[in-house]
C-alpha cells in the first residue's frame, strides 16, 4: 500500500537526500526541511520503494503538502 | 485466530486456547501465584491476585473464548469487585481485554452493567495504576474500559473501535478492516489511544508486568549510588540547528536496566512512542526510584511543541503526578509550531492543558535546558514560573523569548532597512552579536533565577537525582482523565 509523506509544517526545502527507486526503510532520512532555525528530516515511517519525490531544493511546502510516496 | 497453547504450570497435557483468561493471567503473574478472587463462572471475565516481580496486584480478564467475550451484568460485576480490591489493598491493577462489547441478550441490564465498571474505573483513578492490555478485540463499551485507565498496551491481534466494519460500512458505505480500523497502527500512530504497541501477546503481558512494577513499586533514590562520567552532552550535534534523536540521550540518563528479572527489572518504558512523537514520555528509573521523563525530540517537528505533543505531554504529568512519580523534564525547543493547522487543531486550548498539568502538579519536578528553550514553549516545559523544584542548564544552553538572529531581524528591522545595502549584513552580524551578549545564553536567566545552576552533562544524572531527593515526597490529590 502506498504510504504518502506530507509536510508537518511550513518550511522551505534544504537538501534531498533520497532518490526515486531508492529502498527506504521505517526511520530514514528522505528530505531535510530547514524552518523555526531549525534542520528538521523527513523520516520514512514505512518500508518500501521510494515511487515520488515531490519536492526540488529550495522549494517552500504548505502543511499538508505531499513530499513523497513509499510503496 | 484459534491458535492453541500448552499452559506453562498444567500438568494436564490437554492444549490451552490461547484465548483462555485463566492462561492469561496465568501468564501475567510470577510462576504460582495466580489465585482466583472467585471461581470460574459463566459471567466471561475472571479476576484474581497474584506477584509482579514479588509485588502483589490484581488481575481480570474477560473471556474471549464465551461470545467473544461480551460483557454481561456478572462479568462486569467481577471488574467493579476486582478494582475496588485494587484500591483498598493499594496495590495495581492490570486488565486483560477480549471483548465484543456488552451482552445484547441482557439488553438495557448489560449496559448499565458496563457503566459500573467505568464508574469503579474513575474511581480508582489516580489512586492505584490502571493498565490494560488489548489481546483481541475491544469493541464498544469494551472500547472505553481500556481508554479509561492509566496505560493501554496493545499486542498485535488487539483491536479498538466503538462501531465495527460492518456498521461503518452500512452507515457510511466506506469499506474498512479492523485492524486499519483500529489496530495497532491505528492507535498507536494515529489517535493516541494507545501508549505501547507490542508484536505479540507475550510481549505486551511482559511490557505490563514492567509497567507495574515502575509504577507500583517505585523504590527509593539514592543519590549517591549514581554512577556519573558518561559525557551525555557527546549526544547532542555540535551545530545548534542540527536535529538529532532525543532517545539516546534519554536512556543513558536513565539507570541501565537491571537484567534476568522476569520482565520486571526496572528496565524503561517509552509511552506514546509514535503518537506526536516530536515529545518524548518514559518511565524509567533514576538513581533507582521511578521517575517520568517528557523531552523535546529535535529529531521531530524541529522539537517544536504542538497541539498533540502538550496534550500527550499534559496526561503524562497529571498521571505521574497522581500517582507519585517526580518527572524529569528535558528541554532543547524552538518553540511553539506555527501555522493555520495548528490554531484550527487546539493549539492554544490543547497546549493550555500542559500549562495547567504542570502548574498543578505536586510532585518533585526538575527541568534540565539542554540546548535551547525559547519562548511560549520556555515556559510550558516546567519553568521556574509554573513552580519547577529545580531548573538547570548545561554550559552552552540558551533562554530567550527567541534566537539571536530572529531577535535582531525584529529589534532592528528599521535600522537594518536604513543601513546601505552592502553594509546591511555587517551591521546585522554587529546585532546578533551585542544580541546574544546582552540577552542570550544563560547568563541572564541564572541573573533573575529562573535557571538555578549551570551543571556539566557529565554530572547531570547526580544532580538530577539530588535535586528530586532533596524535594518533599508529594503525589497530587486528582484522578487521570485521559486528557
């Protein structure tokens, strides 16, 4: 089942460190946000197959925005 | 699941249902201590005495193998009995949950029935722990048994939900099973509802046994039998906007736990682990007595306080309190997280709730800023102001109402503007500086004394423990609505 990663907050985009096809597993870094001053990763909370990336560098997410989908 | 088990004590070859309760029970207590506080009935609940760890308690455990378990007005009977006994020999009381709600053949009878045991359960709120362990289904009023006590463990084939698959489905037309439903994911990630998920029935009756033992034996500190040295501040990054994982931090600040006991060797508990996890809530030990630790994890949220993490970390402090645990508090927080979705959920009103549980709470209370604490979230991570027994710091740790950088942007945004253009970051440099001098660290903090001490990490887990033994014993004179 497709597990999709949505942004918790407001924050702009710092570093992806993930790549589509990659095999995550429950706890790894997919993307490093940067917001409240802070450095804030995107943690995987399933395992899978990395299908989507919907983020660039320097992009600024709404909560709620879709970052990535694990399948 | 039908699966069939040996019982452990049972000279008698004939396999166990694994659903039996008196196995269960069997499987909760010390080998041989199980004794029944009437005998096996038709009522579906069993309830008895036995030992956690030497330590006596009450157990009762409704009977999956009878209708599923459906509760009736001599079953319910059997847990008001089983709870009052809890509360007047003071000691523990575990649930074992198996049941697909009230009895419909006793109609009106079987709900008032269920009514009483949540009635006796709110009663004995705060005054003995409550947990429960979900084992199978606990469905309707079986749902809210579970959801009224202290702490719910759900094992891997547990399931809650007031309504089911097939009534969802035929009132909403939206096809669901029940473990999406109300398994362990559901509750354990998504609606709090759950404290621990465990993967088996072994697993959640040895997390239970655990959980009692912290709460129902607290032990006493001693100060001076902590061993200190470990440099815990080697687990914070060098940078400061850097996240990092708050539970490494947590379990050395906390005894090792003690091995070949059982289940119960004073070993930590994380609650909550994955519901709003950017706060941290585990019982533990510290300098061997009981304590609850609540930390910010940077690793989260940026560590920032939200509307669920202050009500998660809101029912920790008032149950720790009511039944006598001191609390560590951790702090390293940006602050409050902003946002339409936060106002929209409660942040005020749910984060309100962490002011009120602290400001209230009685027991020893020390606060340790690890990194940073600024502003709206300063304050509700058990500040001098809300009444903290002892507040430390670590050397490089800083208190503002906000960083350095952001100050300045506030302070002077005037004169930053007014500043040629290719001055502007030099003048700005200039700012934080004088910024952090003047209004940074920690100095001005210990100035007015909000902080009491600066400590180094690597003398943390004695002070702490100095500081909790030195306060007044003290448990606060409330029950523990889940909140």
């Amino acid at each position: 089942m497709a597990e999709e990663i949505k942004a918790e907050m407001v924050a702009n985009v710092w570093k992806v460190v993930a790549s589509v096809g990659d095999q995550v597993a429950d706890g790894d870094t997919l993307v490093i946000l940067e917001s409240m001053k802070m450095e804030i990763p995107v943690i995987a909370e399933s395992e899978g197959t990395l299908t989507q990336l919907a983020v660039n560098e320097g992009d600024v997410v709404q909560e709620g925005d879709l970052i990535a989908v694990i399948e | 699941m039908t699966s069939t088990v040996s019982a452990p004590t049972d000279q008698d070859p004939t396999p166990v249902d694994h659903r039996d309760p008196q196995l269960r029970l069997r499987t909760l207590f010390d080998t041989g201590t199980l004794r029944l506080l009437v005998p096996r009935d038709s009522s579906g609940v069993l309830a008895g005495r036995g030992e956690i760890d030497g330590m006596p308690a009450i157990g009762f455990a409704t009977d999956g193998t009878t209708m599923g378990g459906a509760m009736g007005y001599e079953g319910c009977r059997h847990i008001v009995d089983a709870i009052d006994t809890a509360v007047r020999e003071r000691v523990p009381v575990l649930g074992l949950w198996h049941a697909g709600g009230a009895r419909i053949p006793e109609g009106v009878a079987s709900l008032d029935a269920v009514g009483q045991v949540f009635a006796a359960m709110v009663r004995a709120s705060g005054r003995v722990p409550q947990i429960s362990v979900v084992l199978g289904p606990a469905a309707g009023g079986a749902a809210y048994g579970p959801a009224l006590t202290d702490i719910v463990i759900m094992a891997g084939d547990g399931r809650i939900f007031v309504t089911g698959p097939e009534v969802v489905r035929s009132v909403t037309g939206e096809q669901v099973d029940m473990e999406r439903l109300g398994g362990p994911e559901a509750h354990g990630r998504r609606s709090g509802v759950v404290h621990v998920t465990t993967k088996d029935d072994e697993s959640a009756l040895t997390t239970a046994r655990e959980l009692a033992a912290l709460l129902g034996r607290q032990g006493r500190m001693s100060p001076d039998d902590v061993t200190d040295g470990t440099d815990l501040g080697a687990l914070l990054p060098p940078q400061s906007n850097r996240a990092y994982d708050v539970k490494p931090l947590v379990r050395d600040l906390l005894d090792a736990p003690r091995s070949g006991s059982g289940g119960a060797g004073g070993g930590s508990v994380e609650l909550h682990a994955k519901w709003a996890p950017n706060v941290v809530t585990t019982l533990g030990r510290l300098a061997g007595r009981t304590v609850g630790v609540i930390a910010n994890n940077p690793l989260r949220l940026g560590g920032c306080l939200d509307a669920a993490s202050a009500e998660k970390a809101a029912r920790f402090v008032r149950m720790c309190d009511a039944l006598g645990v001191p609390l560590v508090v951790l702090v390293d927080v940006p602050g409050y997280l902003p946002g339409l979705g936060q106002e929209w959920d409660g942040v005020v009103r749910r984060g309100a709730k962490l002011l009120h549980a602290f400001a209230e709470a009685v027991v020893p209370r020390v606060t340790l800023v690890t990194r940073k604490a600024y502003g709206g979230a300063y304050i509700a991570m058990n500040s001098r102001a809300l009444g903290a027994t002892t507040v430390f710091a670590w050397p490089h740790a800083e208190v503002a109402v906000m960083g350095a950088s952001a100050a300045v942007n506030i302070l002077y945004r005037k004169k930053l503007a007014a500043a040629p253009a290719e001055e502007r970051e030099a003048v700005r440099a200039a700012l934080i500086e004088e910024q952090t001098r003047v209004a940074g660290g920690v100095n001005r903090a210990l100035e007015i004394g909000v902080v009491d001490e600066v400590i180094g990490p690597d003398r943390t887990r004695r002070r702490l423990a100095e500081a909790i033994a030195a306060a007044p014993a003290a448990r606060g004179a409330h029950g523990n609505i889940p909140l």
